[in-house]
C-alpha cells in the first residue's frame, strides 16, 4: 500500500472527496497538490485521539530527572503563610 500521492490540482478538485475518505480511513496518509508540477499544498491524515491526548499530556515525559536525595513532598519554607491566617490578599 502506498500512503503518498502526488496529485495535480485538477485532479484533485474531481476526487477531493475520495481522498478525504481514504485519508480518514488511514489508506492514505499524505497527499501533495501541484501546479504545473509545483507543490502548491499538501494535506495530511489527522492524528488519532489517542495520540493527540499522548502528546499533549506527558510530551516532557522522561525529561527531568529528581536525585533520589530530594523529597518532593517536603515543606520549603520556614515561615507561615498568611492564608494560614486567614489573610488572602495582602
């Protein structure tokens, strides 16, 4: 299966519809449009939800690393806060 066509813009004009279908379905995943044999656009399957969610959330994954030494549930301040007062806006 070939998941690249390279069509003229005439062309794709008549079968717009087709392509779309079969770029929904993932038959085809990448569609360039030219103009007297010049790229002039280029269309693309969408991303799947799932990995559209999975890049979104935890795209840093992997990309800071905590010492084992260090307690990130650990107070870092010595003071107490002012909403502990009762106070929220100084």
């Amino acid at each position: 299966m070939d998941d690249t066509q390279t069509i003229s813009a005439s062309d794709f004009k008549a079968r717009c519809l087709d392509i779309f279908d079969r770029l929904t379905d993932r038959t085809l995943q990448k569609v360039t449009i030219t103009k007297r044999g010049r790229p002039v656009g280029v269309l693309m399957a969408p991303p799947r939800n799932a990995d559209s969610v999975r890049d979104l959330h935890g795209f840093m994954r992997g990309s800071v690393i905590v010492p084992d030494d260090v307690d990130l549930t650990a107070p870092i301040a010595e003071e107490r806060f002012s909403a502990e007062d009762g106070i929220l806006h100084a």
